[in-house]
C-alpha cells in the first residue's frame, strides 16, 4: 500500500539533485527501522535517528533517501539519509 498519493509523487524531487523519488519496499524499511532501533542510522549531518519511519523515498540513483512519518516525505536535505547500494551508510 501506497504511502503518497501517486500524484503528489510525480512531482516529489530530490530537494538537492532534483532526481525523482519513489517508495522504497518493505523490506528497505524494515532494515533502515531496525538500525533506528540499533541506535546507529544516522542522517546527513551525522545527527542519530530516532523516531522509526512510516515508510521511505528513495533518490533514483539509490544514494539518499527521505524519511516518511504520519503519511508526511521530509523532504529537507539534512534529513536525507546516505545510502550505498540501497543501503544506510555508517
């Protein structure tokens, strides 16, 4: 089940990059959640996470993605989380 309205997500851009996101899948989610819960996801500034995610845009090239909480992207680039291969770095 869709988080966004498809058309809200057709126009959703990378705030940086201007790349077009996407959901990410379930499963993406989960292992981003449980580094949450792990204490070490961490965004772009290096502040540590804490609040799991409802769901996940990820940037098309699969280098950023955005948190989604209570149906609502965030959107703001300090919030971005870097990804290597679809996955949170260190």
């Amino acid at each position: 089940m869709s988080l966004i309205d498809p058309g809200l997500l057709k126009v959703l851009c990378c705030p940086e990059t201007h790349q077009p996101v996407s959901e990410a899948d379930a499963v993406t989610v989960d292992e981003l959640n449980k580094q949450i819960a792990s204490g070490s996801l961490k965004n772009r500034n290096g502040k540590a996470i804490t609040d799991k995610f409802d769901g996940v845009l990820m940037r098309q090239d699969g280098r950023m993605a955005y948190p989604i909480r209570n149906r609502i992207p965030i959107m703001i680039g300090e919030e971005g989380i870097p990804l290597v291969g679809g996955t949170a770095t260190a």
